[in-house]
C-alpha cells in the first residue's frame, strides 16, 4: 500500500513537472509583480483567457522585457510599448524602472487588445492596488481605449473563468448593448474611454490628485462635468427645433444624449463629453440639413469668431505651469480641428457635406471655448500662477518629440499638412506648440482608427469622406512603403506589413475604404515597431528588448531554488516508476 501511494505521489509530481498549465505558475519575487488575465480570442472563433505577469524592478536603464513561450506578433509588441508609454505620462512615474512582460501561455499572442489591460496593471504596480476583473480594449497613443472585435466571445470565456468585472470599450458596448443585457447577473460590465476610468473601475479606488501628472483632478473634471452638461442643453435646444420638422430622424441624437447623461450621473465625465459633443454635432448637422446653406455658412462665421478669440487670448497670456499647460494643449487642439474642417469644407460641393463638416467645426470650436473658460479661471488662481518645476512637463515634451518624430519617419513631410493656425504661437511657447501639434497628430490618426474599428467610419468621424479617406490612404501607403523597403534591405522580415498594403491597396480600388483603412493601420503599426526594433527609430531612455522564456523546468528550479541536475533526474526518475508501473498494471490484465 505506501508503495502504491509512493508511486502515485511520483507520478503526480511528474505530471506536475510536465504539464503544459506549468506555465500558469508564477512566483513572485521581492520586485513588484501583478498576475492579470488578458481576453483574447482563437482563430476559430472561441474565446480564451491567456495570463501575464508583469513585473517593475528598479533598473538603472529603463528596458522593456517581453518573455513568451511562443510566437509574438508585431502589434502586441507595439501595444505594450504604448501601453508603458501612456500609464508613464497619464498614472505616474515609475523612472529607473525596468518592466518585464511574461505571457504563460504556449498559444501564439496576436493583436493589440491586451494594450489597455497592460496599462491597468503597471498602475496598479504603481500605486499597490490589486486589480479585480479584467479589460479587453486597445490603447491609442493618445490615451484612449478603442474597440476590438470578438467582444461576446471574451466576454462568454471571462464568464466561465469567474471573472466577474469586465471593463470594455465605449464603442464596443454601444455597438453590443442589447447583447450584453442578456448576460447573467454575476457578471458586471463597464464601459471605459480612458485608462482612468479603467483602473478605478478594476480596482475600485480614486486616483490621488497629483498636478503634476495628468491624473484625475478637480479643475479637469469639472471642466469636463460642465462642457457635458453645456452641450447636452444646446443639443435639446436644437431637437426642440428639429420636433416640428417631419421626415427627420432623431433617434440617434436622442440615443447620443442619454449616453452622454447617464455617464455624466455615474461620474464617468470623459465618456459623457464625448457623448454629449457626439449629440450636440448630430444635431447640428441634421438642422443643417434642413434649413440649407445660409444655416451653415451662420455656424461658420461663429466658428471662425470663437477661433479667434481663441487665439488672441493664447498669444497674450502666459501659460507656463503644468495645468495651464494641459489646458492650453486642450484649447489649441480643438481649434485647430475646427480651423482644419472649416478649411474642408470649402473643398466640397454637396450641401450635406458642408452641412456635416461645419457643424463638427462649430461643435468643435464651442468645445474648445468651453476649456478656454477654465483656462482663464485656473490662470487667475494661485494654481494657475504657481510655476512649479515639473518632470511631467519633461515627459510631454519626450512624448511629443516621439509622436512627431515617429510619424514624420511613416508619412512624408511634405504629406503632412501642419495647420497653419498651430504656427501662429509665438515663440516662447514651444513646448504648447509642439504638444498641440503632437495631440493634433494624434487626434486625427486615432480618430481614423477609431472610425475603422467602429465599423462606421460615418458614425464616429462623420466628416471622413471616401474622398478624403482615399487621399489619406494613398497617401501614408505610399510613405509606409518607402520605410519598408529600407527595413528589408536592413534584413528584417517586412511580409505582414506589405500584406496588410497590398490588401489595403486592393480594397480602396472598389470603395471598401473602411477595410483599407484597417489594413493600413495594421501595416503602420507594424512598420513602427519593426522601425523600433531595428533601431530607425530611438525611444529616449527605453530600450525594447525580446527574448523568449526561460523552459518550465529551468523556471521552477531557479524560484525553488534546486539545482538542475537534481530537479530533472528527480523527473526521469519518477517518469521511468510511472512506466514501470502502468506496464505491471496492464501486464496483470
């Protein structure tokens, strides 16, 4: 009998040893370490739930590990480095730190939509909060969470691993909202736009105020709180107007508005700006649409007087603090998305596009308007007057040095048109010059992304015409093809971005400009990381460096601190019992 119980206790350790779910084992060690659970989905359609442990450990040299077991593909490369990119310059700061990325699965890791859970995770390391649930989403450059695909199936896959919290994408829960009515009530599911939203909802605590760093602060919030409420009155103004009109839909302005107010209640004021300027320049245009022309041309004139207004007001004030600057950088960008879609639509003929694009101007210009109000009062605040010396400054300026060198490496110069009205700064102000052009880069790629990823390039960007999306396509194809060709000569394997080109380059010539858009976002995605990689393209004080896990035996003997040798005779010798066992056994038969 003890022989028998002998032989079972050694084949049990030598399933254990050789179990493909060793890899689920993960011992922490004195560095501060997070076990999180990305959803992901097969090829074939099914869920899965694939854990990561990560890992910041104090490091002279700032380094980005990434340890798997198998194959990694491009844009999860580039997720995680946007992911540590966004938590450093919106969470915190974790300087002289050096993070590790360890996927335990033996599955292939593919797509970006770990990106936003990543980012979670190293601020939950930062401020020592346990993270209880998971995200799905992927992470912009500018911070936001965008839609996915196969949203249900990881839903489903979280539900059957007990994960009972599920943050996911405003768009995907919009898109998916009567579906997941229908989930069971052990589950709950939050829609998030930004990392903040996420990582109080995961870890149910507040971010500390910190003016320093583009957290959660009062001034921010309450400007938010009240550009949300602001548009929610002008757009019910408007659908006032629009009830006694017939032969008009407002159901999805009304659908828009009762977005924007149930996230405005429950405190979500990021989400519920967006919603509420979606409303308010639904409205707009579909007023537009209804009264011609001379209602457009009235928006505007206004546009066009708040803009500058705007601008004398910048030119003549200093801004120089860390909140003056944020606020700064909110204002300008806004205006210089107004000035770019007034200059839009003077290139259109259709009455309904003008009618489009000039109310997303104006919408976009009493947005900004709405931040300026703030900005003056915080300027006449011992906050606003307050110079403080401030690393977050630095980290803006590296972050827009980065985006502008990294999309001047993709687009051509001479492709990239730079609002003229972002050269009027004076100097002085260089840094909220080349920030704002930074975001406004960004805004307007993201904004592109998140239009492909919505599937409707309409409903989320509604002035993005064919036209327009064409000649952008056109366009950064052909400086995306440019980079490629000198990466191949530089050695590196440049097949799955001349894939997802050729692809793209095939579905523009029959109008599926939103599937070309797709593709060629994975291409530059792709593209930039080889860029990284290969060293065309240096991340100041990060170094990217992938290396492959160590095997599960080597793991366990280094964290139970048991020499090799021993650990692996110690498993031949109980697989060599196990066999002599099972043939004694069937011998008997």
């Amino acid at each position: 009998m003890r022989l028998k119980l002998t032989i079972i206790m050694l084949v049990l350790l030598a399933s254990l040893f050789t179990s493909p779910y060793l890899n689920n084992l993960s011992i922490s060690k004195a560095d501060r370490c997070v076990l999180v659970h990305a959803l992901a989905v097969r090829e074939e359609g099914r869920g899965k739930v694939v854990p990561l442990k990560i890992c910041i450990e104090t490091s002279p040299i700032e380094r980005i590990t990434i340890y798997s077991h198998s194959i990694v593909a491009e844009d999860v490369i580039a997720s995680f480095i946007i992911s540590t990119l966004i938590t450093k310059l919106e969470l915190g700061h974790y300087k002289n730190y050096s993070i590790s990325i360890e996927i335990l699965s033996n599955e292939s890791a593919k797509g970006p939509s770990a990106g936003a859970l990543i980012a979670v995770a190293l601020a939950s390391l930062i401020g020592k909060k346990p993270i209880g649930g998971s995200i799905t989403g992927f992470i912009n450059i500018d911070g936001g969470i965008d839609a996915i695909g196969g949203l249900m199936s990881k839903i489903k896959v979280a539900i059957e691993s007990n994960i009972t919290r599920v943050a996911v994408p405003v768009f995907n829960y919009l898109e998916s909202i009567y579906e997941l009515k229908l989930l069971p009530g052990n589950v709950t599911i939050r829609p998030v736009a930004s990392i903040i939203d996420s990582y109080e909802f995961l870890t149910r605590e507040k971010i500390i105020v910190n003016y320093t760093t583009l957290t959660r602060n009062p001034i921010i919030d309450e400007s938010l709180n009240n550009i949300s409420s602001d548009l929610e009155r002008l757009a019910r103004e408007v659908l006032n107007e629009l009830r006694n009109e017939s032969n008009v839909d407002i159901s999805k302005i009304n659908k828009y508005l009762n977005y924007a107010e149930t996230f405005r209640k429950m405190g979500k004021v990021y989400t519920a700006a967006s919603m509420a300027f979606i409303s308010y320049m639904k409205a707009l245009s579909t007023l537009c649409n209804v009264r011609g022309l001379d209602y457009a041309k009235n928006l505007e004139r206004k546009a066009k007087s708040i803009i500058n207004e705007t601008l004398d007001f910048l030119k003549n004030y200093r801004i120089d603090t860390d909140i003056s600057v944020v606020l700064g950088i909110e204002v300008l960008r806004r205006i210089a998305d107004a000035n770019r879609m007034l200059s839009e639509a003077e290139k259109v003929s259709s009455a309904r596009e003008i009618c489009n694009i000039t109310a997303y101007a104006y919408a976009r210009a009493l947005s900004a308007q709405e931040w300026l109000y703030t900005l003056k009062n915080v300027l006449q605040t011992s906050i606003g007057k307050a110079i403080k010396s401030s690393s977050w400054i630095l980290e803006l300026e590296r972050l827009a040095n980065y985006t502008l060198d990294s999309i001047s490496e993709v687009i051509a110069p001479q492709e990239l048109e730079i609002p003229s009205i972002l050269q009027e700064i004076p100097k002085g102000k260089e840094l909220l010059w080349k920030a704002a052009l930074a975001r406004y880069i960004i805004d307007t790629t993201s904004s592109m992304i998140r239009a492909s990823s919505s599937r409707s390039a309409e409903r989320s960007l509604p002035y993005l015409k064919d036209k327009l999306l064409k000649i952008f396509i056109v366009n950064v194809s052909r400086g995306i093809e440019l980079r490629l060709s000198e990466l191949q000569n530089m050695g590196a394997d440049v097949t799955i971005p001349m894939l997802y080109l050729e692809y793209s380059n095939a579905v523009i010539d029959i109008g599926l400009h939103e599937a070309a858009l797709s593709a060629l976002i994975h291409a530059a995605g792709v593209t930039l990381t080889l860029e990284l990689m290969y060293g065309l393209i240096h991340m100041p004080e990060v170094e990217l460096k992938f290396e492959q896990s160590q095997i599960p035996g080597e793991f366990i003997a280094k964290e139970m601190k048991i020499p090799m040798t021993i650990l692996l005779t110690a498993v031949l010798i109980g697989e060599a019992i196990c066999s002599i066992y099972l043939i004694v056994i069937f011998s008997r038969r």
